[in-house]
C-alpha cells in the first residue's frame, strides 16, 4: 500500500484539469478556456480557467489548485484533526449551459494530507436539470455505477446514498438535482491500496467530459423559449443557495484563505428568485419539482 507522493498527485490532477478543458472545448466548438494563474500567499496556488459566451456553455470553471501551510484553527476543530501542516490539491468543475434543456454539472475530486501522516481523498459528481428528463439521468447513473462497479461493488450505492444526502437544499426540502456520487475521507486499506483509490479518483476525472459531452451533444439544439429560459434562472438561484450555504468546498476555500474567485467561479452568469414562485399544475417545472427527491433509482426510473 505505498503512497505516491502529493506533488505527483497534484502533477496528474492538473493534468486532469487540462484534458477536461480540451474535450469541452472542442465538443463547445466556439468557447476557449481563458487560464488565471494565482498565488496564495500562506502557500501554493491554482490555475482557474474560465470559459465565457460558448457555443453551449454560457459559464464553465475548471479550477486546479495544490495549496500548503499551517491547518487554520476552524478546519482542525472542525474536522477534529490534531494540529500539524496541511497540504491539498484538487480539481473543481460547474458548467452552466445556454440552453435549459442541457443541465448544470458539477464534479470535483481532491486530495488532503498531513505532515503528521493524517490523509484522505475525496470527490464527487452530480447532475442537475432545469427539467428532469428521466432518460438523461438513467444514462448520468448507469455511467457512474459502470465506473464504481469496476473497483468496489459497495461503492455506487454507498456513494449515491450520500450524494442523496449532500447534495440537498435543507431549507427547500429538495435535492439539488438528480444528484450522483460523493465520498469523502477515503484512505487506503488491503482491499483498496492507495494506486487504485487514486486510479478510482482519477477515472472520475477522466469520465467527465465524456458524460457531459454526451449532455451536450444530445440536447443543446432542444427547442426553448421565454418560459424555460425563466425557469432555468429560477433553478440556478437555487444552485447559489446551496453552493453558499451548505456546500462544504466553499467553506473550505473561504476557512482556507482561498482565492475567492476562484472558490465562487460556480456561480451562474445569471439567476433569479421570485417570491413565493409555484409552476403551473402539470407542467415540465412542476413535474421536476417532484423528482427533486432522496432515494430514487435513476436506473431504473
């Protein structure tokens, strides 16, 4: 169960970071990823790369960070860590498509260690639709139960338990969408010696762009108009909401003294909130209201 060094982790996650950039770039077929490089001045840094006014994408971050120094006091008492450097490197992604048909995704995957030997990874993916479409999900969960099956056969439910339980609005009783996987503070053991939980990790990245390049592919020339496009700004402003209240990365960015463009890069170019909104009974919103649930079996919906 050797480790492999963090600065080879962080060397292959950037690598990631720019295998995904190309593959969403050329399926965009206008939008260029623009890089922002930075520093953090308690240690480490990132490239944040940003796509505007694509094709397909309206807003789409990919963000590479490997950021080192002293744990700040709030994340060792949050995480009940005993005092000691920190190093973590990942990688960050959330696309927001033009067309409300094509939905919002959001992958990260990431790694934290120690200097007292302490270490984990952690990640996850998870889809979300202005409209459910059931046949989007069913492909969206039989790609990561696919992935998980070919390393651990408890992973895809254990994982889709939890990103049932993560990715959710508390005060909306409502998931963010029609969720996928997340893990966290995964270490290796004799089942799982740390080359495959990194391959594990990795492959996620690398099956990114493939899925949502199908996404894209498939439902970015789907006729839309004025009411979708409200609906869709309605649906990203519940994005905001979890993202700055709930979401766990962005604390940690924030706790971390993280760059703040590059932790808020999820934001939608535009959202919406309207006060008291209810869709119209029997409509496409009101029916994906309904889906917003924990425990549905996307494979079989």
């Amino acid at each position: 169960m050797e480790k492999i060094s963090k600065e080879i982790i962080a060397e292959r996650f950037q690598k990631i970071q720019q295998h995904i950039c190309e593959a969403l770039e050329k399926e965009d077929g206008i939008g260029e990823f623009k890089t922002d490089l930075w520093e953090r001045p308690q240690g480490g840094g990132g490239a944040t790369k940003v796509l505007a006014d694509g094709k397909i994408i309206a807003k789409g971050g990919v963000a590479f960070s490997a950021v080192h120094g002293p744990t700040p006091e709030k994340i060792l008492k949050k995480l009940s860590l005993e005092e000691a450097d920190f190093f973590a490197t990942g990688v960050s992604i959330v696309i927001h498509p033009i067309n409300p048909m094509v939905p919002i995704i959001h992958m990260n995957i990431r790694y934290f260690e120690m200097s007292n030997g302490t270490y984990w990874f952690g990640g996850g993916i998870d889809l979300t639709p202005h409209f459910v479409d059931l046949e989007d999900a069913r492909y969206f969960h039989k790609q990561l139960k696919a992935h998980c099956d070919a390393y651990e056969a408890s992973y895809y439910d254990k994982f889709k338990q939890w990103a049932d339980d993560y990715f959710y609005i508390p005060h909306r009783k409502e998931t963010r969408g029609v969720g996928g996987i997340f893990f966290d503070r995964l270490s290796a053991n004799e089942k799982m010696p740390f080359s495959k939980l990194l391959s594990f990790v990795e492959g996620l990245g690398y099956l990114f762009p493939k899925i949502y390049c199908h996404f894209m592919a498939k439902n970015h020339k789907l006729p839309f108009g004025e009411q979708e496009l409200k609906w869709q700004a309605l649906r990203r402003g519940r994005y905001v909401e979890f993202n700055l209240v709930w979401d766990a990365g962005t604390k940690f960015g924030l706790d971390t003294n993280g760059r703040t463009e590059s932790i808020l890069m999820s934001m939608p170019p535009e959202a919406n909130w309207v006060y008291n909104q209810t869709p119209e009974a029997g409509s496409d919103a009101s029916k994906t209201l309904k889906l917003l649930k924990k425990g549905i079996n996307w494979i079989k919906a």
